[in-house]
C-alpha cells in the first residue's frame, strides 16, 4: 500500500475513533439524565443502543488488525494503531458504565429517589469532558493535554466523596433508604471509573507520541516525594 493510502486508512481510524467516543459520551450523558427525570424509556434505549457501540468497536477492531496484518506499518504507525486497539477497547467498557447506569434507573423503579440528584450529573458531564478531550488529544497527538487531563481525576474523587457522605446521612436517618442509596453510590462509582478510563487513554496518547508508556493515576508531586525516599530520580 503506498504511503498516501495507509496515511488515508489510518486518518480514517482515528475518524471511526471519534465516532465511536462521540457515541459513548452520549451514553454517559443520556444514561445519568435519564436516572436524574426517571425515564425509563430512555434507560431501555441507552441499554439497547450499547450493541451498537460494541459492534462499531469490533469493526474498527477488525480493519485494525487487517492493516497490522497486510501492510507491515512501520513503528510508529504500529503505535498508533496498537493504541487505537486498546483506546476502542477502554471506550467500550466506558459505555458498559453508561450501560450500568441506565440499568440502575431500572433497579430503583417507580420509588422516588430519595434525595434531587446534583453532583452524580456534574461527574458525568465532567467525565464526558475528559473524554472528549481525551481523544481530541489522541488523534491531534498533544502530549501536552494528555498529560494534564488526568490530573483533573481528583476533582471526580472529591465529586463521589461528597456522594457517598451525603448519601450515608440519607441512610443515617432512615435505613430504609440503604438501598437505593446503594444503587445511586454504584452510578456514582461508575463515573469515578470512567474518569480512570480516561487516564488509560491520555497514557496510550503519550505512548502513541512518544513510545513512553507511563502511569498517569499518580499525581507527579506524589511521584517525585516517592523518588526522593527511594533515592531516585523523579
């Protein structure tokens, strides 16, 4: 294949990327408002809709491994299309969270929630953020973004904390709410995940740039303390 048309195959991956990201924000998005008005319906749809999302991942899977397979990529194309791999696989199990979410809306039925949902729909529209950023970095291939992107997990950290306090006292003052307080606590950790899914894919970013593959779930204050008391560098 001349150089014009893997360069064109590979844009057009990366394209399919951004497809199938757009799509799974959308499930993020849509699953935590429709457990936010209680809509069922909408909960059924985002559940039905994740096959498609699993099969738009096994077709950019598929024409993937083909070019791997056909065309002998040099190694910073092999990168690329490696991190592509393992970016379509995080976004998947991103949608699967959207997935669990709609479900839980389900779980709790037609009882009323037993307090106005506030910060569960700030951690999804601030996951749905990373994400999206995320892969704008992916395919502009800024190291810069990827690198900060993570450092954004805490804020999604002190989100579910408040979560889970507020919802302990709900349980505090009636047991009876342990439940349902349970069921929203899940919703809640699915969006800390997909903030820690999003970390995966700023690290494949800086791998794809760089052929650096780093942990980013440690902030580098945290990282540069642990060297010093190791005796290392940084």
């Amino acid at each position: 294949m001349p150089r014009e048309l893997l360069d064109s195959e590979i844009e057009r991956l990366q394209n399919e990327v951004l497809s199938l990201g757009e799509m799974v924000e959308r499930s993020i998005l849509e699953a935590v408002q429709s457990l936010k008005t209680r809509d069922f319906e909408a909960s059924r749809r985002i559940i039905s809709q994740d096959g498609a999302i699993n099969e738009k991942r096994f077709s950019i899977e598929n024409d993937t491994l083909v070019l791997i397979a056909t065309q002998q990529p040099m190694a910073s194309d092999l990168r690329l299309l490696a991190s592509i791999l393992e970016i379509i696989s995080e976004l998947e199990r991103i949608a699967d969270y959207a997935k669990g979410i709609a479900k839980i809306n389900l779980l709790i039925g037609e009882k009323p929630l037993i307090k106005p949902l506030i910060d569960i729909p700030r951690m999804a529209q601030k996951a749905a953020d990373m994400l999206h950023r995320a892969l704008e970095a992916f395919v502009r291939k800024d190291v810069e973004t990827a690198r900060a992107i993570p450092k954004e997990d805490d804020e999604m950290d002190a989100l579910y904390d408040q979560v889970y306090r507020e919802l302990m006292t709900y349980v505090i003052a009636n047991p009876a709410n342990i439940e349902q307080a349970n069921y929203l606590l899940w919703a809640a950790h699915n969006l800390e995940r997909t903030a820690d899914r999003v970390t995966n894919i700023c690290e494949r970013v800086i791998f794809t740039v760089t052929g650096e593959m780093r942990e980013l779930d440690v902030s580098e204050d945290i990282r540069e303390r642990w060297a010093r008391q190791a005796g290392e560098k940084p």
